[in-house]
C-alpha cells in the first residue's frame, strides 16, 4: 500500500486544541439543548450553522480540522480493523451521506430547530456512528469521507479555496479512499466524486445529482417555514418541487457548460442563493440592522463571484 504525505498546517498542537475543544463544547450543547433549548438551538442555527458555508468557501479544511464528529471517528480509527472501501462501496455511503442531508435538512422546519430533545439524541446517534465506524473502517473513510452529511457540501463549496489550509489529522495518506478526499484531492474532491459517469451523464452520479439539486434544494427549505410534526409531508413536497426544478435547470445548463465548471457554476449559485436569504437572518441574529444585513448579503455575493472567477481561470477549457 503506497502512503503519501499529506501538507500539515502550521502549529498541529493549536489544531489539537481546537478539536479537544470542539468535542468540549459540542457536550455542553448537547445538555444546553435539554436544559435552555431556546437559547442553545437560537446559538446553533441562527448564529453558528449559517457561518460554516463562509468558512467553506475560504477551505473547508478549516471546519474538517477541527469538526467534533472527525475528532470522535479519529478516536475510533486509532483501534480500526483497517479495512478500506471499494469504489462501489464507497459511492453507496456517499449516497446514504446525501441521503440523510436530505432528510434531516428540511427536519428542522418540523423538529430541530425548536426540539432540544430531538437535537441531543439525533447528534448523539451521529456521534456514536462516527466513532463505530471509525472502529471498522480504516481512517476517515468509515464517516468523514463517506458517510457525512456535510461532505457533500464540502466538496462542492470547497472547489475554488481562497486560502491554502492543510491537515491537521492525517500525517500522511494509506487512500483510505480511493477518491474524493478533500484532505488529499483538496480542490479537485468534487470532480473525482463524479469520476467513471462519462460525458453529461455525470450529473446521474451520487454526487451530480446532489449538485444539480442542491441551489433548489436552498430555496425549498427557505421558502418553508417551522411548525409542528403535522406539516412534515408538506414540507417534503415543497423542498421536492424545488429540487426536481433544480435538476432540470440544470441539464439545460448541462447544454451550455460542462465538466468541472458546471460543478463550479452549480456551487457558486448553491452558496449565493443561501447567503441572499441567510444574511439579512444573520445579522439580525447577532443584533445587526436590516441595512447592515443587505451590505453583508452584497458584500458575500462579491465573495461568491470572486470565488467562482478564480475557480473558473483555473480549470481548462
């Protein structure tokens, strides 16, 4: 088995401590949600979750360093069986990934975002997948690079990094993947998670399917809103509407641009669309005006073009 060495990031042992601190943080959340779930689930989805795909955007290798689910399945692969996941394999995990992103998503209209009960059991059943699977699995492959359902987004938003992050986990690299490891392929995860769908027919992949469905996927659950467990098939129906649109917009862009750059395009107005209705909610949560709301919404669309245009100069043709 060839291993690789992978880049590290400067001064390991500060990483070290922002993971511990992570896992820390993540178990007082986890009681918060039960005892002040009011506070806690307004500090979580109003103020922390909508800054993450900014942080993508800039590398997400910065949130992969110190995500609190990596640092629990770490902690199970230092006694792994070692086992390592065929292609096959490896593209059904990345579909069940994305399949429980698209189940627990539009779940906060109905449960999570007001349930501080649901919140700590579903996170603690994430928690303790990833550290078991870290047990079976070799590495990151067992939920990191697989099972997540935040990598799916990683990859797409992680296409056009405006920094040079590197590993703070992975001293060097047995391929505990074959492909699409952000911490190995880095910009280029999202196109090998589409590698062996020839021609157009890459969007029928795990992953294009997740990316041609991802901008509409952004506007159903923005155009839903939270109430009780009763309207949970609305909810479904109105996000699926907008995902089927989604899809068929995106083969006829399909006609119009190709390959990577359609991934990128499909990124870039993923991330714009959610910043054009997260913003102006962003900033109210941290006590801002509806002004300071619409220059952040501009200012980050300025971002995202800068994102797209230095990812566009660098793919071919």
């Amino acid at each position: 088995m060839s291993v690789v060495r992978l880049p590290l990031v400067a001064a390991p042992p500060l990483w070290r401590a922002a993971q511990s601190l992570g896992v820390v943080l993540t178990l007082v959340l986890l009681g918060a949600f039960v005892l002040m779930p009011d506070v806690s689930l307004h500090l979580l989805w109003d103020m922390v979750i909508p800054l993450l795909p900014a942080v993508f955007l800039v590398n997400p290798m910065i949130w992969r360093n110190v995500c609190p689910l990596a640092t629990l399945n770490e902690l199970g692969s230092r006694r792994s069986a070692g086992r390592l996941l065929t292609p096959p394999v490896l593209t059904l995990m990345w579909a069940v990934g994305i399949g429980l992103l698209v189940l627990m998503v539009p779940a906060r209209r109905f449960l999570f975002n007001a349930n501080g009960v649901a919140m700590t059991v579903t996170v603690s059943a994430v928690a303790v997948l990833a550290v078991a699977t870290g047990l079976v699995v070799s590495r990151r492959a067992g939920f990191c690079n697989s099972l997540c359902p935040v990598l799916p987004v990683e990859k797409l938003y992680g296409q056009a990094p405006l920094l040079d992050v590197g590993s703070a986990r992975c001293v060097d690299c047995n391929r505990c993947v074959s492909l699409g490891c952000p911490d190995l392929a880095g910009r280029k995860s999202a196109v090998q998670s589409i590698a062996g769908w020839r021609g157009r027919h890459w969007i029928l992949s795990p992953f294009g399917l997740f990316a041609s469905a991802f901008p509409g996927f952004i506007i159903g659950y923005f155009t839903t809103v939270d109430g009780p467990l009763s309207q949970a098939l609305a909810t479904y129906a109105t996000v699926g509407q907008w995902v089927v649109g989604s899809i068929v917009a995106s083969a006829i862009l399909l006609g119009l641009v190709r390959g990577a750059r359609a991934l990128l395009v499909l990124g870039g107005v993923s991330v714009g669309t959610y910043y054009w209705f997260a913003a102006p909610r962003l900033i109210d949560a941290y006590g801002g005006t509806a002004m300071a709301g619409q220059v952040v919404r501009a200012l980050v669309l300025a971002g995202v073009a800068a994102w797209m245009w230095r990812g566009w100069r660098r793919l071919p043709a």
